[in-house]
C-alpha cells in the first residue's frame, strides 16, 4: 500500500519563498516638525534648549542696559547744579552784608534786604545739596543691590562713601549754624564761611557720586 505524500504547507508571507510574498512595510515613526521644518524629538530638544538659552542670554543683555547710567544721577546732578549757582550768589550776598556791618549799619534797608535775600537763597542752596547728595547715594545703593556676583571689599570706594558722609555731616553742621546765626541782626557772618560751606557740599556730593559711578561699573 502507497504511503501518503505529505502535502506542502504554505510558507509564511513574512518569509519570501514560493508564495510570492515579501516583507510586509513597516509602519514609519510619526514625524515631528519643530519651527516648520522635519526633525527628530532629539532635535527638537536640542533647538528648544538653544532657545532657553537664547533667553538666557536676553536677560543678561536686559540686566547690562540697566546698568547703564542713572536717571537718578542725572537728576542729582541738576540739583547740584542749582545749589551751586545758588551758593554763590549767597556768597556774594554774604560779602555786602558783612562791608555793610564794619560800618554798623544795621538799620538801612539795603542792608536788610541783602541780609533776608542771603539768608533765603543759603536756604534753599543747602536744601539742593542735600537732595543731590541724598539721590546719588540712593543711587550707589540701588547698584550695589542689584550686584549678582559677590565682590570683595574695595577699599577706594569705600573709602569715598566714608569720606564723602563726613565731610556731608561736617557741612550740614556748618550750614546749620550759618542759618541760625542768619536770624541775628549784629551776628557777622564771614564771607570765608559761606563760601567753605558751598565748597563743602561740593566735595561731599562728588565724592559719593565718584562712589556710586564705581559700584556701577563694577558690577
């Protein structure tokens, strides 16, 4: 009796052979397009990451255009300005009142005029000095806190803040007693004394403003 002759089995589709089949397509991975153009997820971390940094590096430029000069300064400038021009007039005022009291003449009105005119304008010249001196310290000190890095002491500027604070109370004193003694009528005020005040105020406005120029450009 014949055996049975096996019958050929179909080969699978993912094995070419007789069947005539091939390898099916395989699914291609999604494409991700970053900014309009193809890319992989690799490049678009890449690109996002370089834009992270390009806003880092916006924001550095940000805090280097604010440390540009200060409106502040400018502003503490014009009042030194005023009270400058100011104290000199008070100066001038000053030299007739006191030729005017060698000669005990206390009662004209020239001289009493040149007295309450020397007295208001020292006055208001010493109100400028000390707005100026007050916003170019304000100044500095809104440097120094917007400083990120820690920097070490400098003696030269601080040095300049020191000196510029003594001078500044040494003047305010020497003003204050100008004016009070302004209010008497047989007090002299000497000409030399008004005008070291206004030289005073002078050196202690440039020199906190010298300070706060150095907080700024060192940052």
């Amino acid at each position: 009796m014949p055996m049975p002759y096996p019958q050929p089995h179909p080969m699978p589709m993912f094995m070419g052979g007789m069947g005539g089949g091939g390898f099916h397509p395989q699914p291609q991975p999604p494409v991700i397009l970053v900014n309009g153009k193809p890319g992989n997820r690799s490049g678009g971390d890449e690109e996002m990451g370089n834009g992270g940094d390009g806003g880092g590096e916006t924001d550095d430029k940000n805090d280097d255009n604010n440390t540009g000069f200060s409106s502040i300064l400018l502003v503490s400038i014009i009042f030194v300005f005023i009270g400058s021009l100011l104290g000199f007039v008070c100066v001038g005022k000053v030299y007739d009142v006191f030729e005017h009291s060698m000669e005990s003449d206390y009662v004209s009105d020239y001289f009493v005029v040149n007295r309450h005119v020397a007295l208001g304008i020292g006055a208001f010249a010493t109100l400028c000095y000390c707005i100026a001196f007050m916003l170019a310290f304000y100044a500095g000190m809104k440097y120094k806190v917007k400083c990120k890095k820690n920097e070490k002491k400098q003696c030269c500027r601080d040095g300049l803040l020191i000196a510029a604070w003594v001078i500044f109370c040494l003047t305010s004193i020497n003003n204050l007693i100008i004016l009070i003694l302004a209010f008497d009528e047989e007090a002299r005020i000497y000409p030399e004394v008004a005008l070291c005040a206004v030289f005073g105020s002078i050196v202690a406005w440039l020199f906190v403003f010298g300070w706060a120029e150095m907080t700024r450009r060192s940052r």
